[in-house]
C-alpha cells in the first residue's frame, strides 16, 4: 500500500459511516441498475469494476456511489444483510506495484481489510467481528480474481 494505506482506509471508514446509516438515500444508484451502476464507476475510475456476488455470506447489493477523496474519483459499492446490517466495498485506482495482501484496521466499532489488486485498491468495511468481515473480504477477493 506504501504510505496512503492509512489514508486510504480513513477514507473507507469515514465514507462506511457516512452511508451505511442512511436510511433514504444509501446509495446513489440501486442495483436494479447493476449493469449502468458497475459500467458507469468503471468508467470513472479509469478501470473495469464488477459487484462481487455476496449472497453466499448473506449479503445482497443495495447499489453504489460515486465519491471522491484526495486521489480523485472513488466509489463505494454496499451490501446488506436480512438482518439490515450493511457492508461496504470502497474501491480507488492505485498506482504502484500490486499488494495483494490483506491488512486489517479498526476504528472503534468499525473494522476493514483493504488490499490492492489489478490496479484497484480495495477495503471492506463494516461492524462486524475480525473473522466475519475476514471471510466476506475473502469471497471479494475470489469474486474478483475469478
């Protein structure tokens, strides 16, 4: 990650915070548009994107927004549970040599593993146990490298 992983993830987190409470306006396209939705971010961020499948966790896309941090174009993609408890993929292009490893940070009750991958980097963000949110970042990373 070099030395923008730590900002990388506060900006994971602080957008997590931001979205995964809205109630009615979570997202700013539903995946009802998944194919506009992933082909639009693709676009903006200068790379091809895919919505990972998560239902296997219990998780199903809610949708995506376009956002921005200190790098340019990001987009947050979120999942939610049966439960309403919601998830969230915060994905930027990434300059560098690829890291494919998986680094874990939390902040307070919010925890994320973030990596980066064919050009990507990725965290996943959510309040939920280490093991837990651990799995679901490793069925996105499968998703993604399938």
């Amino acid at each position: 990650m070099g030395g923008g992983g730590a900002a990388f993830v506060a900006d994971a987190v602080a957008a997590h915070r931001v979205f995964a409470v809205e109630v009615h306006h979570p997202v700013e396209v539903g995946a009802d548009q998944e194919t506009h939705l992933v082909g639009w971010l693709s676009k903006r961020l200068g790379k091809p994107l895919r919505a990972p499948r998560l239902a296997g966790k219990g998780y199903d896309l809610v949708g995506g927004r376009l956002l921005s941090d200190a790098q340019g174009p990001a987009a947050q993609l979120m999942y939610q549970d049966a439960a309403g408890r919601r998830i969230t993929l915060y994905i930027r292009p990434a300059s560098g040599a690829p890291d494919t490893s998986f680094r874990f940070a939390q902040d307070g009750n919010v925890q994320a593993f973030y990596w980066r991958d064919n050009g990507l980097a990725w965290a996943v963000t959510g309040d939920l146990d280490r093991v837990t949110l651990s799995a679901i970042a490793e069925e996105v990373y499968g998703a993604l490298n399938s």
